[in-house]
C-alpha cells in the first residue's frame, strides 16, 4: 500500500461530507463537488478525517485519496493560479466572462470561461484564477499561457506567478 494511500484526510468543521455507495459528495463555504470512487477502493469516514482502503492490490489508492483531499481543499479554501504577462503592451481585462488579452497579435485573444470558474486581473498585466477544481484552474491556466508562452531570450509572453524562466544569451558578434 502506499504511503500516501495511509494518511487519513483530515475534514475541516465546516466541509460536510456524504458516502453514497462509490460518489462522495463535499459541501463546504466556496461550493459544492463531488468524486466518483474507484472500485478497488473503499473509503470509510469517522468523525474527524476519511480512510482510503485497498480490496484488492491496486496502485489507483494514492491517487484516490489525493483526489479526496483536493476535492475536501477546494470546498473549504478554494485553489487559485496566477499568470503575469510580461511584454510591451501586454494586457489582459474581464469582460462578461469573457477574458480579453492583447498579447502583440494583429488580433486581440478572446477567452471564454465556464460559471464554476472565476476569473480576475487585479491589475492589467496579472490575471487571477480561483475555482474549487484543482484540476480545472491548472487546466484554464495552462490554456491562457499557451497562447505566448515565456520566451527565453527577453522573456516576453504570459508566465505563471511562481515560475521562473532560464534565460539564454544573444548571438555574439
């Protein structure tokens, strides 16, 4: 069994959860989500945390209970990625749900989101995404840098709030 597998998932006082036969469903301040189980793998709750259990020898445990433990993250606190364009005349705006960048195309790159997703530039050149679905903020984030990701001479392009990119050095004379 894995390691991870064995460590029980804590359950903050304000997330509500619910066992029915393999869907566990979360309620909690920022929305509600819910996570097909995997068959080789039963899950029991006590009060205070949820235990992953292996029936049979499987590796899909781990992953399991580190889907549980998103899904019990995003509920109670939410997830959030932040991108900053970098580049002369770069910028990004919300309108109507719709994201709207200006990223030195002839064309301004239009963006459409789901509702479940909310999306935010505090200021013109840093773009906030916050949802409950680890997966769904990685995934709208990874799409938004795809568009000019950094390059690696200037590093002009749309790059993650954490990242850092290598640098490479200009043809010499």
């Amino acid at each position: 069994m894995s390691r991870i597998a064995k460590q029980p998932v804590e359950i903050p006082s304000n997330v509500e959860v619910n066992i029915n036969g393999n869907v566990i469903s979360f309620k909690g301040p920022k929305g509600e989500a819910s996570l097909d189980v995997h068959t080789d793998v039963s899950v029991n709750k006590d009060e205070k945390s949820i235990n992953v259990e292996i029936k049979e020898n499987s590796a899909i445990a781990g992953t399991m209970r580190s889907l549980i433990y998103n899904n019990v993250l995003g509920v109670s606190e939410g997830f959030e990625k932040k991108l900053i364009l970098v580049g002369v005349g770069y910028k990004a705006e919300v309108k109507n749900k719709v994201l709207h960048l200006s990223l030195g195309f002839s064309h301004p790159v239009v963006y459409e989101y789901s509702e479940e997703i909310e999306i935010t530039t505090p200021s013109p050149t840093e773009i906030s995404i916050k949802g409950i679905d680890k997966q769904k903020v990685g995934q709208i984030a990874a799409e938004i840098r795809a568009f000019r990701p950094p390059e690696p001479y200037k590093g002009k392009g749309v790059k993650y709030d954490d990242e850092h990119i290598i640098r490479k050095e200009a043809k010499k004379k």
